[in-house]
C-alpha cells in the first residue's frame, strides 16, 4: 500500500470526474477486491459478501443497461441531467458490484432462530464494511470511485447479462477510474456533537 491507513482514509472521497486512462493494473485490481473479500469482518463469519468486477465492454454494458432502464422510469420528461451522470460512469474503467448471499443469509437465520431478524441488518453492515475495503484499496493505488445504489431497477438485467446466481443480491456499484478532477470541500460536523467519551 502505498499511503498509510488514515491518509487513504481521509482522501478517499467520491469521484464523478473519472476516465479509463487508468496506470493501475488489472492484477492489482483484483488483488484489492479478493483481499477485502478475504479479510473484511461478517457476523458469524458468514462471508456473505459477493463481488463482481466489471471492466471493458461489460463496464460499459453495465451503464447502457442503468441509463436505459432509468429512461423507461422517466418517460418522457427531461432525461440529460441523468444521461449526463451515466456517461460520467461510463467514462470510468470499471465497476465494482458489490452482492449480499441471500442463501448464506437465509440459513443462518434457520440455524439461529433467536438473531434471524438480525441477519438481514448485519448482513448490509458487513457489505458496507467492504465497500469502504474496497474504497480505500482504490484509492490507496491513486484510483477515484464513487458509491451508487440503482438498484433494484437493474438487478434483474445484471443477474440475466452475467449470469449471477438468483440467490444473489445487489447492494451498491462503485464505477472507478483515473481521477480528472478533484472533489470538492468536504464539511465536517462538529465531532463533540457526534463523539463521546466516558470514564
């Protein structure tokens, strides 16, 4: 890693200016997603968390497929504040798809009847756990990424286009890419309203 862990923390923002003109190799990409994936916590170790890389022509199928599904909800009213944000994601080299194993899930709550309602909530905090691994991985190697959440409307055209499991479900997508330019100001709430401490 080239950035210690608080400075990856504190700069990674998300990025909507990105392009594909990326120096970080597809190996490494794929070392950052397998090591979140490996080492990223879950409640009972359940290991739910299903990732999906897409880069080259099926990032870009990806985005046809949102911007196309988004037209037909919005019809016919103006639609190039939202073709202006797909093609921002298009612009980007790839996409992580983050998925939560809803059989992992489901099993678990039969083995442990007591916590069942509690699986579904851990599960979702077990894959926002990876989405920042795999944040802060990206932009340990100098990549910018963004967290988007367009499902459920695309989840049955992702399932049918890559051939993922029923049992599989989308939570977020991280389009990435070479940074173009810097986000903007970040405001932070004042922390004595948000942090305490006791002795």
């Amino acid at each position: 890693m080239s950035k210690d862990f608080y400075s990856v923390l504190k700069e990674r923002r998300s990025y909507y200016a990105i392009n594909k003109d990326v120096q970080v190799t597809d190996e490494k990409i794929k070392e950052i997603v397998e090591f979140a994936v490996k080492h990223t916590p879950s409640s009972f170790n359940s290991q739910s968390a299903r990732i999906v890389v897409l880069t080259g022509e099926a990032h870009d199928k990806l985005w046809d497929i949102t911007t196309e599904t988004l037209r037909k909800v919005v019809g016919e009213g103006d639609f190039s504040g939202t073709q202006q944000k797909m093609d921002s994601f298009k612009a980007g080299y790839g996409t992580v798809l983050f998925f939560e194993d809803e059989a992992v899930i489901k099993s678990l709550q039969e083995q442990f009847a007591l916590y069942a309602e509690n699986f579904p909530i851990w599960s979702n905090q077990a894959s926002g756990m990876h989405q920042l691994v795999v944040w802060a991985g990206l932009e340990a190697e100098g990549l910018g990424a963004s967290l988007q959440h367009y499902n459920p409307l695309i989840d049955d055209e992702v399932k049918k286009e890559w051939n993922i499991p029923a049992e599989w479900k989308l939570i977020a997508q991280m389009p990435f890419g070479n940074p173009t330019a810097e986000p903007g100001d970040k405001e932070f709430q004042p922390l004595e309203d948000r942090v305490k401490f006791y002795k």
